[in-house]
C-alpha cells in the first residue's frame, strides 16, 4: 500500500515536470520507475508531451516499454517513437519483440525498418512463423547444453556466455544434430558434481511443442504439467526457441478476454476506456447487426397480430418463453465454450453433452413449464392458455440447451471458434418461442378469446 | 501429436489392466505417466476402480497427485483415497497442499489428520490464512540468503541444502530480522565472483504482497511485472513464502471462468461435464429465480392488456425493445467487469465511463431508434407508433448504457464482486422498456388504434 501511495506521488510529480519541460529532472524520476509501470505513464500522455518524453528518455528505457507494453497499445508506442528512431530502440529488444513491432508496421516501412537492423536475419526469421503459433511467441535467449559434457563444462560454459536473458531458467539439453533431449535446472547443475555428465542428470520428460503450434495450445502445456516455460522445436526436433510464462499468461488472459467477448458481441480490442468514437466504430456495427435479428424475430410476430388481438395474454407470456430460454441457452454455451477453453471438454464429448441436455432440459422445462402454466391460469383462469404455456416452454428450454451445447461443439469440429455468440442463440429462441407459444396460440385461438 | 497418440495408448492399455485387476502391470505402466496425466486416468475410473488402483500406487506417486488435481476434484481425490490413508499421502506433499486437503475435511476428521502429521505445526500455520489470499496459496519451499553473506557461501550453503522444491528459481535476500531485502537470481549467483557480497548483486527493486493479499491481486502483480514467483511478506516485511505462477495462474483461470459464470447465472462449481443430477441441484435454483423475475417482467405487461387489443402492433415491438438494450447493457457490463479483472478500470473511472456512455448511449439509441421507428412506419404507415417506438428504444438504450456500467463499478466501490448477473441487467431493460413502449402507447392509444 505504501509503495503505490509513493508510485502515485511520483507519477504526478513526473506529470507536472513534463507539462513544464523539466527534462533533466523528468529522466531521473522516470529513470526508478519500472517499466510496467513508466508504460503506464507514457500511454496516459497526450500525443505532444508522448513524443517529447521518449525523446528525451535514454534507448535503451525506450525498448524496455516495448518489453512491457499491451497488444492493444503497441501501434500507438510506435508512432509516438516515430519510424526513423525505430530501429535503434529495437536493436535494443529481444528478437521476437522486434517481430512483433515490425510486423505492426505498413510494408515499405517494415521492410525499411527490418533492413536497418544488424540482426535483420534472426528477426526475419522469426517473422515467418504466424502471430498466433508457439513461433510467433517463442523467445531465442535460450541457453542449451550438449548431452556430452560435464556438469563443470556447462559451469564454465555459463560463466563465460552470460546468458543475457532473465529467462534462462530452464537449461536445455540438446544432442549433436540440435536435437531436444531434456531439460536441467540450473540448480541440478550447482548440486550435481563437476565431472558428472549433463545426460546422467538430464530430465527427459519434458513437454514440448512444435513452431506451427497454436500459442493457446502452448499455454494448455505449459498449465496442464505447471512449468514455467515451454520449448519450442521443429519438425524435426530441433530446439528452436523458448516460450515463457509471462508471454503464456498473457495469451491466456486474451485468449479468456477473447471468449467473454464473443459471447457478448464485442470487438477483441474494445476496452470499456476506448475513446467513444473508436468505441461508436466498434460497437455499432455489431448492434445494428443485432437489431436486425430482432427486426426478424419481430417478422415472426407480424403474421400473428389477429391471434394477439384477440387473447392480448399471449403478449405478457412472449418475454418468460424468449427471456427465459435465451438465459438457458447462453449458461449452456458458457459452459460449453469455457470447458472447451480449460481443455476439459473435447470434441469426442458431444454425445455424452448431448444426452445430458435433454434429460437436464426435460426436467427443468417440465419445471418451468407448470410453474408459468401455473401463472397463466391464475391471472385467466384458462387452462387452454396453461396447456400452451407450458408447451411452448417445455420444448423452447428444451431446444435452447440443445443448441447452446450443440453450436460451439460443431463450431470446434468445424476448426472454427466455438464462442458463438449469445445473440445468434437468443435470436434462435426468441424466433422459435414465439413461434411456438402464437401458433399454438393461433391452432386454440378459439378457446383462448 | 505422436506423443498424445501414445498417451492416448498408454491410458486404454491402463483401462484394460486395471479392470482385470493386473495391477503389478498397472503399476509400472501408470508409472511412466505424468501426474497431470495420471490425474485425469484416476478421475475417468469408477469408484471402486479407482479406489483399488490408488491403493496400488505407491504413497510418493499418489502424493503427487493432490499436487495436480483441480480445485473442484479435490474432494473427489480425499475421498477415494480414504481418510485413514490421508496422513502418510499429506506427508509428501507440500505444506500448502497438506492445508488445502485438510480444510476440505469435515472438523473432526481435520483435527485428527492435522494431529497425525510431523509437521503440524507449519501446516496449521498455513491454514491460519484465507483460502483467496496470498496467505493461503503461497509455498514455504523458498531459498532465504542473509544479505551479509558471499557469492561463494551461498553457493556451498545451496549445495548443502539441496533445495528441496522445484520452485526455487528465485533466490531471496533477507537483513538479520528476516526482512526481505530483495532477489538474486541463481544465475547471478553463478556468474559473480565467489568473494562478491550478496548485497552487492541483489535487485531490490523486488514486487512482495502481504499474506492477506487477495490471490487474485498477487497473480496481477506477477503478471504487470512478468514475474516467474511473488514472494509474500507479513506485516512487518518478513518473508513468509512465495506464491509461483503456476500456482497464479491457476487463479486466473479460476477468476475468469468465475466473471464469464457469473455473468452467465452459473453456479462456480459447475462444469458442462457435470453429472445431469448434480447440474439439475446447482443450475435449476438459479434458473427458477430467473423464471420468476420473468414472471416480474410479465406482470409490467399485464395491465396493459387492454392497449395491446387495442394496437395489437406494440407487441412486435416489444422483443426489439427489450432484446436490444438488453445487449447493450450486457455488452457494457462485460466490458467494465472484464476491465477491472484485468486492472484496466478502477473505480476512479466512475464519471469518465458515465460520461462516455451518456454519448455512445445518445448516437446509438438516435440510430437503432430511427431504424426501429422506420420498420414502424412501413409495417403500420402509422407515424405516431414510429415514434412511440423512437422514444422507448433511445431511452432504454440509454439507461441500459448506463446501469450496465454503473452497477459493476457501483459494486467494485462497496468491495463486492463486480461480475454481475446479466440476468439482473436484463430483467431491468425489459421491466424499464416495456414501461416506456406500453406506458406511451398507452398515453397516445386514440392515435395508435
């Protein structure tokens, strides 16, 4: 609590000395910030005093903001950077950073950028691998140790080499052709003795993933077996990077953000604090696309303004089938979605979901069904009125758990992303409740008026 | 893919065997197994199965297990190893998960489990803390070297010690009161002269929370500063334990399945594999509480009943009406409560999302009611229904804006959960719109019929 009552004096006192153009005391206050937390400050800028600040900050600061920086906020670093700076703060970053930020940029300036740089081969290389594969992620500070020899060697080797990542938390061992043999801790190392050889103390089961892998499958591993890094190997085995926990967690944290916000018919990248205009952009869009299924599911009552006319108690019943099944068909998906999402629910489940769903739905739509049917006829006294009710609720639950379970089963089948949004299952139950509760409305009309 | 082939395998061999009760075949097979692996082969076997094959097992390779079952299975695991086995099993595990096991015990069989174990005394400890703060999930297993020590006495000190926890990728410094004075990691310990003193090399710019942090604010520390372990302090600064992202960042999934569940109305403990029985007690009170708001919504309708014989064309309206604010209010909502989970929002945001909202509200409620009222006005030529509809829409859009956002930081202010039920938010839209549409037409009926 202290430490972020200070970080908070210290943000406003580096605010008032930017807006006064202070520099010299403006670095050495920025200079104890971390950068996690000097990003923050940055991006809160306006566009002038942003530009002006990271052209006083020294590179090497600078390329730790894009160390620490989100997805989201990426482009808007780079611009107030500017592209002719750009190259000298990435010759400062890590090489998958580097891929990430070039491949953010127009063409001509990518490659512009990509051949100032002294390791353009590595960063190329690394660009090839998509955004979302285990190779788009994987860093390349790895440290890998040859099988053959000794625990003193790789000591020695250490020593000399530096490993220049803070990541190097697993040792990898590697035989002759490249090849991923296991892993060591480097406190197996300190505890083993010096002569020992590296593959009497190598751990061979280690769990690794290929280049073309997708990064949320990495992250699966990486939660599933609790390690702190997954390496990265070719086709052919070859150790070929590193991804580390900070970036899995990350992946992970989108990759939920991502499901929660389909489900709700968000864009990715909205945030409850974008601008309005960009959030007008986003939004609007999708909920005009959402109107228009209600403008359909509204088509569907047209045709029934007679039989409304004449028993006006099948309107007041409309919300309880539609809200009701909607809500029923939205949790299954959720849970379908998040299952699917948590590796706990495989495709290979579907039938067993599926049986469950309709016993689940039988019950609770028989449940439902009496209690609104009891309602029905306590406010009409009708019993006809009941018995459509309570048919009309009983199959629209039914048919709700059906497709909220069957939908993101067949979407990952498919190879597509299972979380279907919710508007696409509510639109589909309100249609068929409707449906349902004024044509069997319409078929008894005249026991209803 | 080869690897899981395999594993796929390995498991159906297992099945086989264990049904015909081989077990000394079971055992050496199930041995090669990974305990994440091995968890999931346990959990698939009936009762009885499982029982037998964990009475199989040696007592270290069951330990392993607790290490690697899920929150929600955990009880399951107890009980099938039986509870007067449980003290030789909680021997081999950690402290903190000897604590976790035991506070899932009835108290009589608690107390007696605790009484039975050699370190009583640590575990008791450790049960002092809550189940959601750092207290609870941190691990004792850290390496603590005085600050006043050399490079090369810490390095014998390790190789006596033997560190006995994988998790000791960070080394912590601590000054004669065993306050925590910063990090070294093992790697600078390697490469720094043997006569260095440990105060030399260490970072102090170290990120610690206090046993009475929530978890959920420990695994956002680790991940703002991309972290491997955080380490956990009490309140005079001494170090007490570490919790480690594997550990964080099972509480992050945890916390994110819990907002998307909560939004849905699902209770935490369900999965969509749950058995239909124990699906039918956690979802259906949760499901009949909704009906019965539904119910709430239908009794707005039923006074109106009269207008809606009279301009039977309302009643089309009414699902667009309510539907489509209750997205929006949904989509808001998700926005602010995925937000604040992810620390992007805090509740000093209050006015500038309000303010935000009051204008996406007006533009988009002003557009998706001139459609709204433009379908009006084609089905029915009727230019007062047009704006009776206009009206209703843009104003339920408004306030569905606004308690969407309001109520999830309204929440967050009061130091409850955010992840407020969708169901809530949309029982309001549909109770406020309904008012607005029928309430109006009902003002302007001479007009309408």
């Amino acid at each position: 609590m202290a430490d972020e009552v200070l970080a908070r004096d210290l943000l406003h006192d580096a605010r008032t000395l930017i807006a006064e153009r202070e520099w010299a005391k403006v670095v050495v206050l920025v200079a104890s910030l971390h950068p996690a937390d000097l990003i923050d400050l940055v991006l809160s800028l306006d566009e002038d005093d942003r530009r002006a600040l990271l052209d006083q900050l020294p590179t090497d600061i600078v390329a730790q903001l894009f160390e620490f920086v989100d997805d989201d906020e990426l482009r808007n670093l780079i611009r107030s950077v500017g592209i002719e700076d750009l190259p000298a703060v990435l010759e400062e970053v890590e090489d998958d950073v580097a891929a990430d930020v070039i491949q953010q940029l127009e063409p001509a300036e990518a490659i512009e950028t990509l051949a100032a740089l002294d390791r353009a081969d590595e960063v190329a290389e690394l660009m090839q691998y998509g955004m979302e594969s285990a190779g788009g992620i994987m860093r390349r500070g790895f440290v890998a140790l040859n099988e053959g020899i000794t625990v003193g060697q790789a000591i020695d080797y250490l020593r000399v080499l530096r490993p220049p990542s803070e990541k190097a938390y697993y040792l990898y061992v590697v035989d002759d052709d490249a090849r991923l043999r296991g892993i060591i801790s480097i406190r197996d190392l300190l505890v083993s003795s010096p002569r020992t050889l590296l593959s009497e103390i190598t751990d061979h089961e280690v769990h690794a993933v290929t280049t073309e892998t997708d990064q949320e499958e990495a992250a699966r591993v990486l939660q599933r077996y609790n390690l702190l890094a997954v390496p990265v190997v070719d086709a052919e085995g070859r150790l070929e990077g590193v991804t580390t926990a900070d970036d899995l967690i990350d992946v992970m944290q989108e990759e939920a953000t991502e499901d929660m916000y389909r489900l709700a018919g968000i864009h990715e990248e909205e945030t409850i604090l974008s601008p309005v205009r960009q959030s007008l952009r986003r939004r609007i869009p999708w909920l005009i696309l959402n109107l228009m299924t209600a403008f359909t599911v509204a088509a569907i009552i047209t045709p029934f303004e007679n039989t409304i006319e004449r028993a006006a108690l099948l309107a007041v019943f409309m919300p309880i089938i539609a809200g009701h099944s909607g809500n029923t068909g939205t949790q299954v998906a959720t849970l379908v979605v998040r299952g699917l999402a948590l590796n706990q629910v495989e495709g290979r489940d579907f039938r067993l979901i599926i049986r469950k769903e309709i016993a689940f739905g039988l019950v609770h739509g028989l449940l439902a069904g009496l209690l609104a049917a009891g309602l029905a006829l306590v406010i009409s006294g009708n019993g006809w009125l009941a018995l459509v009710v309570l048919t009309a609720l009983l199959l629209n639950v039914l048919v709700a758990g059906l497709v909220g379970s069957a939908v993101p089963l067949l979407l990952r089948r498919l190879g597509a992303d299972p979380a279907v949004s919710s508007i696409w299952l509510t639109t589909f139950t309100d249609m068929f409740g409707f449906l349902l509760l004024l044509g069997l409305g319409t078929l008894l009309i005249d026991r209803l008026s």
